[in-house]
C-alpha cells in the first residue's frame, strides 16, 4: 500500500510517517501542495493525507486538484484523502466534503485512532449495513429519492410525513431507530420540534438528527443546533455528501455504544472484584463460626474435668480438623471461582460419588446446626456417582447447606435427597425454615440484585452464595432451582450429570 502524506510540518510528516512505516506502507512525503499534485500526476497512491492550512496552496485547493486529474484520467476508482487539521469546524467539513475528501482527523491525534482511520479508509466495512433510519419528509418525491440513495447503502428506512408521527414511531420503540433524517419545515410538527422532543424529554441523545433543509440562513441553522441536530445539508443535495454524512454520524455513534458498551462491561468487572472479596468474607465464616462453637463445648467440658468425657473431646476435636481443612479448601475454591471469572479455571471433571460429598458437607456445617438444635436429615442411601468437579461440587453443596440452616429457626429441620432422573442426578435441599417472599424469589441468582438478609439468630450474609452456586453448577452442565413459600420453608434443588 501507497501513501502519500502532504504537510508544511516536518514534525507531523515524521510522526505520520513513523507509524506508517512499520505496518509496511510504503510511504512518499511532499511539503505542499504543489509538489502533492505534482507527485499525483506521475503516480497512483492508495491513500493520501492532506493538511489543509498550508503555505501556498491549501488542502481543499490541493484536493479539488487531485479530483480533477482523476476525472481526467476517466479513472474508475477514487484515491482516498484523508485531511489532517487542526481547526476542525462545521464550515470547513463541508467546504473539504464538497472539495472530494473521505474524512477528517483532527490535531493532536493518537497512533491507535490514526490506524484505525487508516484502516477503515482501506478496507472499508459498510459501516449502514443494518443501521435504522428514521426518514421523516412531507414531500414524496424527495422521501423517495433519498430512501433509495440510503437504502442501497444497506440501510433500513422508517418512513414518516411529519414530526408527529415521526415521535409516535420512535416513542413505541426507540431502540428501533439509530438515526433520523429530517425536513426542517413540516405540516403538523417541525424538524427542531421533533428533535427537542427527542432529545430532551425522551432522553436520547445520542440519537443523530441530520437535517435536510431549503432555507439556510442563520436563524434556522441556528435553531438546528440549539434543538439538538447533529448536522444538516441544503436541498437540492449531492448523493456522496448525504451518504459521507451518514457515514461520519452512525460511525460517531457506532463508537459511543462501544464506549458505552465497555464502560459496562468494567463496571461489571470491577463489581465481580469486590464481590469475589465479599465472597471470601461470607464463606470464610461459616466454616471458623463452626470451630468457635465446638471450640466453647470443649471449653466447658474441660473445665468440668471429666475423664469420661475424653472420647467425646476427642471426637469434637476431629470435627475441629475437618471443619479447619475445610476452611482451607474453600480457599482454594474461591481463587478458583476468580479464576473462573478470567476465563483461567481449570475444571477437572471425574466419576465421584455424591453420597461421600455429602456426608463431608454435613459434618462440615454440624457445628451450626447443633448451636441451633437443627436436625440434619441425610436421605442420601444410593452411591450415585455422578461426572463432575469434586472442588466445585463441595462449594455447591456447603453454601446451600449453611443458606438452609441460616435460615432454619431453632429446632427445624433440613433434609437432603437425592433422585435419578433420566441422565442427571436431582439433588435437593429443603429447610423447614422462613421462606422467601414471592418478590424476592427472581433476585437470589442475579449478581446484579444484591439481595441479601440476615438469618434467624441474625446471622449476616452478603447474597452472593447463591449466585456462586449457579455459575458453578452451569459451569458443571447443570440447573439449579428453587422452591419456596414464605414462613414455611425453601428447597433449593439442582442437578448434575450422571457418571459416563
């Protein structure tokens, strides 16, 4: 690829040429436009990048120029030029427009937005393709026109008489419409009427109006601008100029839905940073709240001092262990989970036996329930095997279980089954504690709900077990799902796929 690069600074022609260079364009310079017009007539250039103030000869003259030797030429294709300004106005857009440029980038610009100008110009995308437009014109012969000249650009057009119903098509589904294409003076409503209406008490303002007018004195245009329009040609029109101003307002608005779009998504990203954080607070408890209670029972009995009760001792002892490896693991897990939220989680699947699983789960969450005289009903008999994540599996497994017991009053109940159903195993928790209320149901899996409340011995949780529950159990090739009637208990149920 060829370019031709025209500016009286030596600096810009270096920094252009700098970053050209190494993504092999062959690059020519010229000091101005004499020797740029000069340098055309003797060679073809894929692209040419063109200052505008310039000593002798400015760009538009320099353009203009460039256009006339190619029409000489009888030439079929059109050189791309680029202008390169650092007084970017209005006026000096459509004065470079009617000279024949492509586009404009304004002084100072970064490396990263010049080669994607670059690249855009030279392999272009048809940047209409699919785009909405709302064309909104009391006269039909000039709706007609101006749908066929955007409608062969891959447009979809949205026609309308007047500003009225024009407002009428956008309030029933503004997302329907990327951009309108407007009279100034129409029956019923004018073109700055609508566009207030639009912009101001609809609220979208990023929605481009380009106006078509008849009338340009400075009252009207000023009264385009000051309603919210994004831009405007005069009646009669040049099909190129209406179509290079489509192209310069959808790809505007192209890169404020992706900024849009990203900003979203790190919003979410830094949210799932500070919930991981939370994550490991929340669960971190349960586990060490298990060790604080059988750490006071082996309190009391010692200082009973009872030799009898050693075997006992002991065995509060082993429940201190398991619940201390446990903590350790669970560890491990939630770094897994963050892994998971990168993309970095490694998800070892196996043939594992569900029963083991969750006689470990029930030991694990024991000190909570004895603490609230909970009974833990394990209905679990069949060694089903099922083809999963073990890690995962006792993440799963632990949060449903201390969610059940967290919300179990004083002498409840909780029972764990599990069921075969077709190629899955069906494993249900269910509590007899105090529901959930009808409202809240939708909110429990949905990161972005933050529900959360506290248990019956006002135990504090952050709502965000659940919502590792079901990425893990997707993640696994499961469902999970719930159950609940408010005051009179929950079961949480999910499934994982039977052993291959």
């Amino acid at each position: 690829m060829k370019i031709l690069i025209v500016d009286d600074s030596a600096t810009i022609r270096m920094f252009l040429k700098s970053i050209l260079e190494p993504r092999n364009f062959q690059v020519t310079e010229a000091v101005s436009a004499e020797e740029a017009i000069s340098l055309f007539e003797k060679n073809s250039y894929d692209l040419i990048t063109l200052d505008i103030e310039m000593t002798g000869s400015n760009g538009y003259a320099a353009c203009k120029k460039i256009r006339e030797i190619e029409k000489s030429r009888n030439s079929k294709t059109i050189t791309p030029i680029l202008f390169i300004t650092s007084n970017d106005t209005m006026q000096g857009r459509i004065k470079g427009f009617e000279a024949g440029t492509t586009d404009f980038i304004t002084k100072p610009f970064t490396k990263e937005f010049l080669l994607e100008t670059v690249q855009n110009i030279l392999y272009p995308k048809n940047l209409l393709e699919g785009i909405n437009v709302l064309l909104v014109e009391d006269s039909l012969p000039i709706r007609d026109i101006i749908k066929r000249i955007i409608s062969e650009q891959g447009c979809s057009v949205i026609e309308a008489d007047n500003g009225k119903i024009a407002l009428d098509i956008i309030e029933r589904d503004p997302s329907k419409i990327d951009l309108v294409l407007t009279d100034y003076y129409m029956p019923v409503m004018n073109g700055d009427e609508l566009c207030i209406h639009v912009k101001k008490k609809l609220g979208l303002v990023n929605v481009p109006f380009i106006f078509i007018t008849a009338v340009a004195d400075s009252e009207s245009i000023i009264n385009i601008f000051k309603s919210g329009g994004s831009d405007f040609f005069i009646k009669p029109f040049v099909k190129e100029k209406l179509i290079a101003k489509l192209k310069v307002h959808i790809q505007n608005l192209l890169l404020i839905r992706a900024n849009e779009k990203q900003m979203q998504e790190l919003k979410i990203l830094n949210n799932t940073k500070d919930k991981f954080f939370n994550i490991i607070a929340h669960d971190l408890r349960n586990p060490f709240s298990g060790i604080l209670t059988i750490t006071d029972v082996i309190e009391t009995k010692l200082l009973k001092d009872k030799k009898e009760e050693i075997p006992e001792l002991l065995q509060c002892n082993q429940i201190i262990k398991t619940a201390a490896k446990s903590a350790y693991g669970l560890l491990e897990n939630l770094m897994q989970w963050a892994k998971s939220q990168t993309g970095e989680l490694n998800i070892v699947c196996k043939n594992i036996s569900i029963k083991e699983i969750i006689v470990e789960a029930i030991s694990v969450i024991n000190g909570n329930a004895f603490s609230k005289n909970i009974t833990i009903e394990n209905n679990v008999i069949d060694n089903d095997l099922v083809y999963a994540d073990e890690q995962l599996i006792k993440t799963i497994l632990r949060n449903l279980l201390t969610n059940a017991v967290k919300f179990t009053p004083h002498n409840g109940k909780v029972i764990v089954t599990a069921i075969r159903r077709d190629d899955f195993l069906e494993i249900s928790i269910q509590d007899t504690g105090i529901g959930i209320e009808p409202e809240n149901i939708g909110k429990i899996f949905r990161i972005d709900s933050k529900f959360s409340k506290p248990g019956t011995d006002k135990e504090k949780g952050t709502g965000l077990g659940l919502i590792l529950c079901k990425e893990f159990v997707e993640k696994l090739g499961g469902t999970i799902w719930l159950k609940s009637e408010f005051q009179k208990g929950s079961t949480f149920t999910f499934t994982l796929p039977l052993a291959r």
